[in-house]
C-alpha cells in the first residue's frame, strides 16, 4: 500500500462538469484520466447546453464524460444533518428542490454509475473521488463516493478523498471523519489550472461556483480504507471548510425548532416556580 496518491495508475471520478478543478486542482495536471459523470440538468437547459460545449473543448488529457442526467436532488436531504441511505443519503421533494426533482433516477443512477465507472476503473491503481459528507453537502457527490466505495472493495484499487467541508455538511462529516485514514502530505492547488477551466465553464455559462472564488494555497487528500476504529485523541484532521448557505426550507425548520426549544426552556422554568 503506497502513501503517494499519484503512486501507479491514478484516476480523478467526479460528479458534475467543475468539480474536478474546485477539489482536486493540485494533482488534475499528473492524473492519467479524469472521469465526469453527470451531464444534462433537465430543469435547467442551458447549463446542460454549456457543459457539452465545455466538456468538448476541455483542456486536459484523459478525459471521460459518462453525461449521465443529473436526479436533481441537490438540496433535498436534510442538511445539516441527513438520513444516511446505500445510493447516498435520503431525499425528499422540498421547497428548495430543484426543478426536475427525481428520487428514482437517484436511486437509479447509483447502479449505472456503479455499472459504467467498473469499466473505466479497471487496471487503476490509485482512484480520487468525493469525501463521505460531499464536501460542501451534495446528495450527488456523497451518491459518488459510496459508488466508488462499493468498486474499491469489488476491484481492489487504492482510494482517497478530498478535504473539503461545510457548516452544511459538518455534522455527517463528524459522523466519518473519524474513519478515515492518513492524508497526504499538502499539494499545492495550481492557479494555472484552476483560472484555466473557471474560465471554461464560465464562457459557457456552466460554473456552478462562486465567480470569485479563491481556491486555498494547499489541499490534501485522504486515504479511505473502509470504516476504521476510532482515532486516539488529539488525532488532527487538515480539513479546508468552505462556508455554504442552508436551503430556505431547512433554516425555516432550524428556526422553528429552536423556538419550540426556547418555550420548552420557559415552560420548565415557569413550572419549576410554582
């Protein structure tokens, strides 16, 4: 087992056109593929026009587009706090969903995904893919890295995640952080890159990021064995935390339920007088 995640045969797998530069910009230049697995946005047509545009002038060598349609669950999970399920977390429709909004194809898409990345993956030694949380909180990139997860132990190859984090995602990242396994030492994330293909996607009006975004000077990667014990105390994590809004609905939700907290509070106190 190697500590180098560019050791051997080393594939990039990523959910959507952009986050391939926006979490692992510092190895997209040494990889030998780059796999991109959703495509078109059915609510939103002209994101999917844009990213085909993209993704056939990308710059990069290596790489796959699976294009498979997005389910359009973003958003739909109870964050910050959601329900764990096999093809990723539980989703339901929301306030907040998006547009065409689609459980089934979730579900449906673990399995194809499952199906077309056991080809793509064969003979790779190394595969770096989305973190447990999905970085900032997407149903689609946790979707992935179970995926990826279930191939690991089916095809043998060695897996790593990236350190990316939220306030929407911190509490299902706490609930993993402490299985994972070492991170590599810090690469630096490349500017060149990063400018390169922010520019892409926003030509073609696909960026799904913010236009101003500063990527961090380093960031890591995590090895991921399968759930491991529990760390000794004082084990330290280089997580790079990115600050994401909650969806409308689900702050409604917290608001209200910190209130009925609040009364609950004065209504023991009011009792507690008597």
């Amino acid at each position: 087992m190697t500590d180098d995640v560019l050791s051997g045969r080393c594939a990039i797998v990523m959910a959507h056109p952009d986050d391939e530069v926006l979490w692992a910009s510092s190895i997209l230049a040494q990889v030998e593929r780059i796999v991109i697995c959703f495509g078109d946005v059915t609510s939103a047509p002209a994101i999917s026009v844009g990213r085909r545009a993209a993704m056939a002038s990308f710059p990069l060598p290596g790489l796959t587009w699976l294009a498979l349609p997005e389910s359009e669950t973003y958003n739909s999970a109870a964050w910050p706090n959601p329900e764990e399920a096999l093809e990723g977390v539980v989703v339901q429709r929301r306030l907040s969903s998006m547009g065409a909004w689609s459980a089934d194809r979730y579900r449906t898409n673990y399995a194809q995904l499952k199906a077309r990345l056991r080809d793509e993956l064969e003979g790779f030694v190394s595969v770096v893919t989305h973190n447990p949380w999905g970085e900032y909180g997407h149903e689609e990139h946790v979707q992935l890295f179970r995926v990826v997860d279930a191939l690991r132990e089916e095809m043998g190859f060695e897996m790593w995640v990236s350190n990316y984090a939220s306030n929407r995602s911190y509490e299902l990242m706490r609930r993993w952080l402490p299985h994972l396994g070492p991170a590599t030492t810090p690469r630096t994330t490349d500017a060149v890159i990063a400018r390169q293909l922010r520019n892409l996607y926003v030509t073609h009006g696909c960026w799904t990021w913010t236009t101003d975004y500063i990527w961090p000077e380093t960031e890591v990667f995590f090895r991921w064995t399968g759930r491991r014990p529990a760390p000794p105390l004082g084990t330290v994590w280089p997580v790079t935390f990115v600050w994401r809004d909650l969806p409308p609905a689900e702050t409604a939700a917290m608001r209200v339920r910190h209130l009925m907290r609040r009364a609950r509070h004065r209504l023991k106190r009011t009792l507690r007088g008597r």
